[in-house]
C-alpha cells in the first residue's frame, strides 16, 4: 500500500480537479448538466482512481487504477479541447490546464513503468 498523500502525481491530480472546478463555473448554464458535468467527473476521477489504486496491496492492482486515471486525463484532455472549439470558454484558460494535464499523463506513466519494474523484478527473486 502507499500513502496516497505523499504521491505527486496524486497532489497534481488534486490541483487539476480545483482548477477544472473553477473553470467549469465559467461555462453557460445550459452545460450545467451536460459537457460541465462530464469534465468534473474526469477531473474527479484521475485523483479518485489514483487513490484507490494507492489503497490496493499489489502493485498490478495499482497498475490497472493508474491506467483508469490515465483515461480519465486523456477524456478529459478532450474535453476542454472541445469546449474551446465550440466557443463555450477561451483558450488561454485551457492553455493553463492542458500542460498539468500532460505532467500528470507523463508522471502517471512512469509511475506505472516503475510499478512493472518492481513486480518483474519480485517475480525474479
């Protein structure tokens, strides 16, 4: 098990679903329960699914929650692309999320490339 707390990629994933809170306030009110809802829920989830994974005992477990998270930045990458490109929010305020949101991809893939080496390395002792 880790402490979810201490992971980095954990922390940036809490930054991004603040951020995305704020940003999402910004969209017309007939998004509210639609596009609004659905990039909340993303931004939820990357943080949600690293944290369950945290939780688990083995390291594949935690691989396969990592790689949910990983969806859920690449949906949610999506997302705000399109929200820009229907003119439902201005660009430079995507352009302050879409760098974290590849941070946190990047990270979230060498944590899992970590996670492989550990249990090849297990499976071998």
């Amino acid at each position: 098990m880790h402490k979810v707390e201490d992971l980095k990629v954990w922390q940036k994933s809490i930054v991004l679903a603040k951020q995305v809170y704020k940003i999402v306030a910004d969209l017309p009110s007939d998004e509210k329960y639609s596009l609004s809802s659905q990039i909340k829920r993303c931004a939820v989830s990357v943080a949600s699914n690293i944290a369950e994974g945290a939780g688990r005992n083995i390291n594949k477990e935690f691989k396969h929650f990592l790689s949910i998270a990983n969806g859920s930045c690449y949906e949610l990458q999506t997302q705000l692309i399109l929200t820009y490109e229907l003119n439902l929010i201005e660009k430079y305020k995507i352009d302050e999320l879409l760098p974290l949101i590849t941070e946190i991809q990047k990270m979230n893939y060498s944590f899992q490339k970590s996670l492989q080496d550990v249990s090849i390395l297990n499976t071998k002792i």
